[in-house]
C-alpha cells in the first residue's frame, strides 16, 4: 500500500458475523428495544436497572463470541504495515483487541470497563452491574455505570482522532451504518483533508456519496481482500 497514515472507523457490521447484534439492522437491537430507554442518561436515570440488565446481558453474550476475519485482517495490518494505523472503533465489544489490534480508540467506551459517576474513576470491569455495586476506586454504592458513551454524551478521545483524520492519507470506513454523529461526519473531516476514502460494509451506508470507493459485502469477506 502506498499511504503513510492510515484511520480505519469500525462499527457493528465487523462484529455481526462474530454474533454481536447490530443496532439498525432489520433485527437489531433498536427492533427490539427502544434505544431511549437504554442509551441515554435520561433513559439509565428513569430505570437504572433496565439499563444495567441490559448491559449485563450483552456483556456476557459478548464473553462467548469470538473475533473474526475482519478483526485479525485489521490486526495484521497494524501489525505488518510501515506506517501509522489507528482503529478507531465505535464497537463497545473487545473483538479488535482480541484479534491482535493494540492501536485502538473505543470512542463510545467499552462492555469491560465501569464509570462511577461520583469519582469519576473508569475501572476495568467483569461480570455483572447493579446499583447495589460499589465503586473499586472510591467504595461508594450507586453512582457505578457501564463505561459507554450514550446519545447527547461526548465520544472519547476526539481531540486525538481529529488529529489523526486531519493527518490521514487513507481512510476506511467498516461495517457501519454512517448514522451516528460525529462519526458519521469522520469521512468529510478526512477527505477535506486529501485523504483516500473508502466504505466496506453489507451495503451503501448512508454516507456512501462521501466516499471515493466502496466495495459492498460481508466484512470477514471484503475486509481481509481489501488488507492483503
Ligand atoms: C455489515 C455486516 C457484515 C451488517 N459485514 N457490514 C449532528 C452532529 C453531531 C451530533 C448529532 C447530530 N445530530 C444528532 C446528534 C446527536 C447524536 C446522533 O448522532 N444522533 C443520530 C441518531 C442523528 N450523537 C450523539 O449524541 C453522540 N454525541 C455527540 O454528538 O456529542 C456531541 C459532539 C458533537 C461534535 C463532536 C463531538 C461530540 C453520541 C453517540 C453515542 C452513540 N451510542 C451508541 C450506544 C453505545 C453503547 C452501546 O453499544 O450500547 O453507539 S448508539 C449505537 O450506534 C452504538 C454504535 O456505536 C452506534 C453506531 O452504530 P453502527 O455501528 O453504525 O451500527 P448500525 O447497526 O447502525 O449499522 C451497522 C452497519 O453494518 C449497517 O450499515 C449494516 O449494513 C452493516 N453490516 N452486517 C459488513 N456482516
């Protein structure tokens, strides 16, 4: 590959052929459960336990899955390429860093992490939540919450991924359905500044027109072509 730089955003298309459910898929999760109830602050401060049920859930489907072709191509890339390669995942599951990926942003927060709201500690974290669990960093009971970034919450990191958009000459964009901002916004940022883009997923996002190229189809098929 001629690039020097490369920002690769996955979403919960890599994941589906691992079983992770995806959101806004015909049976995706926002089919069944109405995503204000369980992804917003308001949503976790009407019923807390709902959300942590919820979460709970997910975290122990995800213990049971594994990474695949898509997340070990990627994992070899950074492993194998001369350059620079960030993966910057919307994904809260830990498939990439399983797979092998080390240079890696979770920017809406990860099933294995817990955020108290009173200390502001973020703890790695197993098993189930409730609202009965203490803080590991400060012991007090009901201010813990899963570690993820909820609708009108601010993404981690987006000072440095800015950065690297800004600094990218390639840009590939995975198995997400472009709508959710600011990801979403990720392709303008990096073409307005010269980079390469290009979509690989099931089908044309609904950002695909930002694209310079795509290539359509399921990502443990058109992620490891696209890499070797
Ligand atoms: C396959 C496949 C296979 C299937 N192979 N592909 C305008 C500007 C800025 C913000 C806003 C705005 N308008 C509205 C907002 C606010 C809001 C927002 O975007 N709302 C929209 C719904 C309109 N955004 C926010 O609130 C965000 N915060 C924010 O904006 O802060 C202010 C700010 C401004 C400017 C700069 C910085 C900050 C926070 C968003 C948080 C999203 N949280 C969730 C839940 C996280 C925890 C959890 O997992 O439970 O994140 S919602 C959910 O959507 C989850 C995902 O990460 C996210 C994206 O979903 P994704 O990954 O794209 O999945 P799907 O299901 O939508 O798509 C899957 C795709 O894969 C499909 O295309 C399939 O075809 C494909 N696929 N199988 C390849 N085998």
């Amino acid at each position: 590959m001629d690039y020097r730089r490369i920002v690769i955003l996955t979403g919960a298309g890599v994941s589906a052929e691992s079983g992770v459910d995806t959101f806004r898929d015909k049976n995706g999760l926002w089919s069944k459960i109405d995503y204000r109830d369980v992804a917003t602050p308001e949503g976790f401060a009407a019923n807390p336990a709902l959300v942590h049920d919820f979460y709970n859930m997910r975290r122990r489907r995800i213990a049971e899955l594994e990474p695949n072709d898509a997340h070990r191509a990627l994992a070899r890339l950074e492993r194998e390429f001369s350059g620079e390669v960030l993966l910057v995942t919307q994904n809260i599951d830990d498939l990439h860093e399983r797979a092998g990926s080390k240079n890696l942003i979770h920017m809406h927060g990860e099933h294995r992490s817990a955020l108290c709201t009173h200390c502001g500690d973020r703890s790695p974290w197993e098993g189930d939540m409730s609202l009965e669990t203490p803080c590991p960093a400060c012991a007090t009971v009901g201010h813990l919450r899963p570690d993820v970034v909820w609708f009108g919450e601010m993404p981690y990191q987006m000072e440095r991924i800015y950065d690297a958009l800004r600094a990218a000459d390639l840009f590939i964009s995975i198995g997400t359905s472009g709508n959710v901002y600011p990801a979403a916004q990720f392709v303008q940022e990096a073409g307005r500044a010269g980079a390469h883009t290009i979509e690989l997923n099931l089908e044309p996002s609904d950002t695909f027109d930002d694209f310079d190229e795509a290539v359509h189809g399921p990502a443990s098929r058109v992620v490891p072509s696209y890499v070797d």
